[in-house]
C-alpha cells in the first residue's frame, strides 16, 4: 500500500475536493497517505454547514473502517458554527464512533500558531465578512489578538480554482494594515496557498500559517513524523527533534 | 483574449466522482502520472460494502456531484464506478448524453474509458485480475462481453471494498503470474477498480509477458487528458500512455 508509514483520514467539508489533493502530495514524507471522504457543504450558510455536520459520524466511521491512523475534520466554519471550544465537541463526537485518534484543523490551526508563539496575527481568509467575524471572535477567545482581517467573499465553490498568486497578494494587503502583527493566518483548505507561505515569510518576516500546513503539521506531530518538510514555512521545522 | 489562468489546474481540471467514501488510491496515482497543469477534483460517493443498496445510493450522489463539480468550472466530467455507471442498465452512452446535457459539461464515465482503452490496444483475449473476492467475477465478465471483448481466465485477490487503500502493491503482479500461467495466450491485462495499488505494476507485467496492461486508473486519466487536449505522452505506465 502506498501509506505503509500512516493514511491520514481527512473528512473535507465541501462536496468536492481540489487544493488539499494537490498540496499535500507537496510535503507529504514518503509512505504517507491520504484518504478522503467529502461532507456536503456547498454554500457557508449556517443551515447548509448544520446539515454536512449531521453527517460526520457517518464520515468518521467509514474512514475508521479502512483502519486509517488518524483521522481530522477538515473546516473552520464547521468550527466557528458552534463557537470557542466546539472543536473539543466534535472530536467527541468523533471519538463515540472510533477509538482511532481524531482531530480537527482549526484545533491544529490555533496549535500551530501558539507553537510559533503568534499572539497578535492578521486574518486573509477567502470567506466572507460573516464567517470572518466568527473565526475573528474565535481566535481572539483561543487566547490571540486579531490586528487585521480581509476577506475574498469567495464562494466555496470558487475557492479551488483561485489563481495561485491571489493568496500572496492578499495576505500582504492584511499585513500592511497591522505591520506590527507577529504572524499570518490563512484559513480554508480549498485556498491554494503552499507556494505563497515561504515567499510571504521572506518578504514580511513573520511565520504564515495556512489551514492545510497547519492540519498536516498537527497529524504529522501527532503521528510523530519527524522527517524534515522543506520550503513550505517555519511551521514544518518546529517537527524536527 | 481570456485571461491566463494562473491556477493549479491551468491546462485542465478533470472533475470524478469517486465510489469509495474514503477514497485514497486515485488522487495519490493521478499525481504521479499527470504532467505538471493538470489538477483533480473529487467528490465522493457512499461504497463501503458495494451492496445494491450502495450502488443505488451512489448513483444519485453521483448526479449531484456531476452538478457541483460542474459548477466548480471543471472541463470534463468523470462518473467513477463501473457498477454504478451500469446499475441503471448497459446504455453507459445513454448516461452520458443525459448528464452533458443536464450539467452542460464534457462528461465521460469509468466504463467508456476503460472499453476506449481496450479498443485503442487491441485487446481480444484479456484475462481479468481484481482485488475482490469472487463474486464480483459475473459482473466484470458481463462487462467485456457487451463490448465483445472475451475473458480468457479471470482472478480475484479477495479484498473487501474497505480494504483497498491496504492491498499490497505486489498483488497485481501475483495475478498477472497466476493468469498468465491459466491464459498465456491472452494479449491484455485488464484491472478494473482504480482504488487499489496498481500503477508501478503496469509496465513491469507489461514487459515480462509481452502483453498490454489496462488499468482503470490508467485508462480513466488517460481517457480525460486526451479529451482536455493533454496530449503528453507519459512514460513509466504501459504502453496506452506512452503511445496514444
């Protein structure tokens, strides 16, 4: 099998899935594996995002019947649905159908950022100016100081094919309002953003933390792959002994 | 002019819609063959057990996921699952004229790729190696001979649906060896199912019998690069991409 090391079980959000299969090939470790089950958001309204959640059990179990290592909730909306500590609800959740451990990226998110000792941090998020407002009072309950937020608007479906520059472009337009903040944050998964995070680190002098380095940094930590990850931020050199 | 597009996917988005609920071997394969332009979005359908019942189920979510993924601006359609693509009837053309023109994208299916496959090869006289156990034998045989295409031998390595992300990668090349010794006039391989293992073993089985490998994910990807115009011959999986 291609995952003789570990096969991650990736629950993601959207129904469908682009970014996440084409980064993660970039900083996987030989004989890492993922394996993916889509929920069904569509639009990130809070009715559409209740209904793909009442399907995460189901989702869970079914990664946990291909016996993968760990298993993570892809989302921050899925997380800011329920507000500060519903990450902790969900992995409960996850854990009544599975003793396999589970996670979720905005826990890794807010993990990775801490661990870069981030305490004042700018927001460029694809999402909208309702779903940054709650990922903004999220953060800034989890212990954080959120200087600056720009959003896209974008709607999840145009999230995937977004060029490939737009995420650099806009996490320097945030940065530029609050120059004195001491990290980036980049949520959502579907948002291309690998390519961007050593650039922006050298141009701004800050740590960048997207959703999807940030996820796959919390399940290597978790699945104690040390291996060095190069070229794709600090946050990777933080695994190594 | 249209501007370029400065995205992952800028010489061609190919949409699938992938059987397993936890599909992992697929998008693991497809970036190991395509050229550098070509992105991939899934979405997945509800095979656990492949009972009727999943079947069913999978091809509505299908339809649904046709449409989303059409919605997300990719150039071709891929409906995934050769038992759902044929659980309404062998019409597979029928299916994919009234997908097209509900979703008003380019829309092929797992079955018309791997048949297109086999045309494009050749093949008369396949022997049949798959993951599963043997009662899936009926309906991968019925598949071949509605295109009239003859099993020479065919063999199951036993795995469950849930298994297949763990299938050992050794496992297409001990049925090629067993089917050879059954059939060793046959000029094709065939190995449906492009959820297991398979894509290092296409030119090693090619090469020690001289015969021709279709693979499932190999003629699925090479069936939607050729229909978005990627033309790229591709070294390194049989002989389908290398040459056509």
């Amino acid at each position: 099998m291609y995952g003789w090391r570990a096969r991650i079980g990736f629950i993601c959000p959207s129904m469908t899935a682009e970014t996440p299969l084409q980064e993660f090939p970039m900083v996987a470790p030989e004989g890492v594996a993922l394996a993916l089950t889509c929920l069904s958001i569509q639009r990130l309204e809070r009715d559409n995002i209740g209904e793909s959640l009442a399907k995460l059990k189901d989702a869970t179990a079914e990664l946990a019947r291909a016996k993968v290592n760990v298993i993570v909730l892809g989302g921050s909306p899925t997380i800011t649905y329920g507000g500060y500590g519903f990450d902790k609800e969900i992995i409960r959740q996850m854990n009544e159908v599975t003793s396999i451990p589970c996670t979720t990226s905005q826990t890794g998110a807010v993990e990775a950022l801490r661990r870069l000792g981030a305490q004042k941090i700018v927001l460029a998020s694809p999402f909208a100016e309702d779903q940054n407002l709650l990922l903004k009072k999220f953060l800034e309950d989890s212990g954080f100081t959120v200087a600056a937020v720009k959003g896209l608007s974008l709607p999840v479906i145009d999230i995937g094919p977004m060029p490939a520059y737009t995420s650099y472009q806009l996490a320097k337009e945030t940065f530029r309002e609050a120059p004195d903040a001491d990290a980036i944050y980049m949520p959502c998964a579907q948002m291309p953003t690998f390519k961007n995070i050593a650039p922006l680190e050298a141009d701004l002098g800050v740590p960048v933390v997207t959703s999807l380095q940030a996820m796959l940094w919390h399940v290597f930590d978790m699945l104690n792959l040390r291996e060095p990850v190069t070229g794709y931020g600090r946050l990777f050199q933080t695994l190594q002994r | 002019m249209e501007a370029p597009r400065d995205i992952y996917g800028y010489r061609a988005r190919i949409g699938y819609t992938s059987p397993p609920a936890a599909t992992e071997v697929f998008p693991y394969e497809f970036y190991m063959i395509v050229p550098k332009g070509v992105s991939l979005v899934v979405s997945t359908l509800a095979i656990v057990d492949m009972d009727k019942d999943e079947i069913d189920r999978s091809y509505e979510i299908s339809l649904r996921a046709a449409h989303e993924l059409a919605r997300s601006g990719v150039d071709l359609v891929v409906l995934g699952g050769l038992p759902i693509n044929r659980s309404r009837g062998s019409d597979v053309d029928g299916l994919i004229r009234e997908v097209e023109g509900n979703i008003k994208v380019p829309v092929t299916t797992s079955t018309s790729a791997q048949m297109e496959a086999m045309r494009k090869l050749g093949a008369k006289n396949i022997v049949i190696g798959h993951p599963f156990p043997d009662d899936q034998h009926g309906m991968l045989t019925t598949c071949l001979a509605d295109y009239n295409l003859e099993t020479a031998a065919i063999k199951g390595a036993g795995y469950p649906a849930d298994y297949l992300g763990r299938v050992p990668r050794s496992t297409a090349m001990s049925l090629a060896r067993e089917l050879m010794k059954q059939a060793p006039n046959a000029d094709t391989m065939w190995l449906p199912c492009p959820h297991w293992a398979v894509a290092e073993s296409i030119d090693p089985i090619e090469k020690e019998f001289g015969i021709n490998v279709v693979t499932a994910h190999q003629a699925i990807t090479w069936s939607a690069l050729r229909r978005c115009k990627v033309d790229d011959k591709i070294a390194g999986f049989g002989r389908l991409l290398r040459e056509f």
